[in-house]
C-alpha cells in the first residue's frame, strides 16, 4: 500500500530541480517542523513533519544523487528526525539543521536566472 502524496503533482517537477533546489525546499519544511514543536502546536508539527519526510524521500528517490550525495541526504533526514524523538539531541541541534539547510536555500537563489 502506498502512502498518500501530501505534495500532490510535485514528485514529476521535483526530478527537475537542482540538489540545492530540492535541499532548500527540505529546508523550508524542516524550519516550520521545528517552528510548530517549538509552539507547541502538535497539527501543525504532525502536518510539517509529514510533508518534510516526503521531500526528503524524493530528493533520496532522485537517481541522480548517488553515493556520498545520497548518503549525506540520508544522514541529514536521520538527523532531523533525532531532533524530536531522540532525548540525547542538544537543544542546539535544531539552529544547527537550520543554518545546514539554509545554505541550500542561499544556494538555489543564486542559481535562478535574474528577472528582467
């Protein structure tokens, strides 16, 4: 049984975008994760969380990141679900992921072709 698309008709245009592309996107979904378990709000956190796995699982689905690419992608989706079921994770760790993550973001801004 498959589980559900949160982020329906994405998955064909995801395989277009670049690694940053993708590990920006993660990124924005690994932020509101870690804004909503922060506030406290467990729909939204549940919802985020959802939507953050399914971007990872994509960007590891994608063939063209093999070997040390896709197991960084991996060791960084490990990571963020230690973030909220792991009690041994440092209070630190979410800020850490976040700055990780935004440097991708950065990263694909640079990428887009300036707008006329």
């Amino acid at each position: 049984m498959m589980t559900p698309t949160i982020h329906a008709g994405l998955a064909e245009r995801w395989m277009k975008f670049s690694l940053m592309e993708q590990l920006g996107n993660v990124g924005s979904e690994v932020g509101r994760t870690i804004r909503a378990h922060t506030s406290g709000n467990g729909t939204r956190f549940n919802q985020a969380f959802a939507r953050a796995l399914e971007l990872f699982d994509m960007t590891i689905a994608d063939p063209r990141w093999r070997g040390p690419r896709r197991r960084e992608i991996c060791r960084a989706r490990e990571e963020f679900c230690r973030l909220f079921f792991d009690e041994s994770v440092s209070a630190h760790s979410a800020a850490g992921l976040e700055r990780y993550f935004l440097h991708f973001a950065v990263a694909a801004n640079g990428q887009r072709a300036p707008r006329p």
